[in-house]
C-alpha cells in the first residue's frame, strides 16, 4: 500500500482529502492489530506520527493537549489533570504508552478506551481539521457509538481542549488482571472546585461513554455541605448512595470479559471510594 509520511497538518490534510483510501496512522496501536488480523486492508496510509504541531502540552489559561501526544509523554509532562496521568498509566505495556496517543483514543471511540472517560468528565473539546478548515466537537457530542464518532473521513484530530479543573479528581479501572488489560468498567471523576462543577463519567458500561447526571448533583449536594474547597471526607452513606446513582446510570452488557451484573458492582464500589478519595484531595 502507498504510505504518505505527513510533514505538517495541512500536508495530512490535502493527503486525505485526495486520496478516498488514505487512513491516518500515528501509534499504530489500534489500526495495527485490524491490519494484521485481516479486518481491514488500507488502500493508502497517512502517517502523522512525525508532526509536531500535534505533539505538543499548553496551559495558557485553557489545557491543549496535541492528538499525537503519547502516553508516555502524559506522564512526564504536566496537562493540568491527575485523572487523566492515572488512566496514562494504566494503559498497555510501556511499548504500549510509548507509540499510543491520545488522538489514537479519541479516534478509535471504544467504550473502554481509558482516556475518554476523562475527557467527557473533563467536558472536554475535540478540535478536528480538514482542508475545509477547522472545527471544535463537546466530547458530549463526540461518539455516536461503539467505535463510531462524528470525525468525517478526510478531518484529522488535533487536539483536545478543556479548563484546568484543579487537584479534586481521579480515574479507576477494574479489568481481568493488573495490568495490560481492556477494562472491564472505569470511572472518572472531576470536582471543579472553582465552578462548582462535578463530572462523573463511566467507561465500558455502554455502547458509548456514559454520564451519570443524577450521581453528579448528588455530588454537588454533598460538597455543598462540606466546602468545595476544603478536604472533608464525606460520609460512608453519602459515598454508597453515590455509587448507588452512578451504578444506575449504566447500561452493562455480558461479554467475555465480565457480567453486566459484575460491572454494575464494581462501578458502585469504585464510585464510592472515587468520591472518599477526591473530597481530601487539595
């Protein structure tokens, strides 16, 4: 197949606009594994792991973080969110967070990619572009399904954008093993301390990302009473009946990797330790 090595954004972007074959590879982390079980043959191949302009960290007010920003990279530099290092950090192998990107993530749209539970908690903003100019999707909006989003085929992702929400916030993730594993449930959640704003955001528990508003005002509620700025632990009750909410705003199925009853059990175990751990948090 004809491989295009991209020398920039637009140079990607007139690649995948004139050639309907064309397929964006950075890490190859996802893209690979189709190729090599025959799942699917790319007639071209853009490849935009040599770009810089998507490899790049700012804070300037709001986090840019680059769509060819490894996870490796996630974990050295700062991108103003804990949450986010967390879920880096539990991804593959060290070859694994070394190739994989976060724009990989983005574009691949499983439920259980582990950064995206993050960036929905986040309410974070995917910045696309194509020759046709450029764009900016709410993460909200962003997938459409299992493995489908709203990216048209000849946009590249650049970046995802969102307000540094502060120290209050974790991710956690139950799989089948340690490490290297496809969770089985994760959960992210954000205490924007500043805006009064809570963000639960549940991962391989549904056909896409899953929000869980009731557990988010209930959270709220809680922190009202505490002090958003303070660390304050809240009660072993007010924790339960949170994981109680956030547990309900799953839609679970069976597979091979856990029961949806299974997975109902551990996002309210994991919610309810997320908020006794985020609320000391300062």
């Amino acid at each position: 197949m004809a491989v295009h090595v991209a020398r920039d954004v637009d140079d990607a972007t007139r690649a995948v606009a004139v050639d309907e074959r064309a397929e964006l590879i950075a890490g190859g982390t996802d893209l690979m594994v189709e190729i090599n079980f025959g799942r699917r043959r790319p007639g071209a191949l853009v490849a935009i792991d040599r770009v810089q302009e998507l490899r790049g960290i700012s804070r300037s007010g709001r986090v840019r973080v680059g769509a060819g920003v490894t996870y490796t990279q996630l974990l050295a530099d700062d991108a103003g969110s804990a949450a986010l290092r967390e879920a880096s950090r539990s991804v593959g192998s060290p070859q694994i967070r070394n190739a994989g990107t976060i724009g990989g993530n983005i574009a691949t749209s499983s439920p259980a990619g582990d950064a995206l539970p993050v960036l929905a908690a986040l309410e974070a903003t995917i910045v696309v572009r194509s020759v046709r100019g450029e764009r900016r999707v709410p993460f909200a909006e962003w997938m459409t399904g299992p493995k489908r989003n709203g990216r048209a085929r000849d946009e590249i992702i650049v970046a995802a954008e969102w307000e540094s929400a502060g120290p209050k916030q974790t991710f956690m993730k139950v799989g089948t093993r340690n490490a290297m594993v496809i969770a089985v449930a994760s959960l992210a959640l954000v205490v924007d301390a500043s805006r009064r704003r809570v963000g639960v955001a549940l991962g391989s528990c549904g056909p896409t990302i899953l929000r869980a508003d009731r557990a988010q005002s209930f959270a709220a509620g809680v922190l009202d009473e505490l002090g958003w700025e303070r660390q304050a632990a809240p009660t072993e009750t007010a924790c339960a009946e949170f994981g109680a909410l956030v547990a309900s705003a799953a839609r679970p199925i069976d597979d091979v990797r856990g029961t949806a009853a299974y997975r109902s059990h551990v996002l309210s175990v994991m919610a309810a330790r997320a908020l006794a751990r985020v609320a000391v948090l300062g």
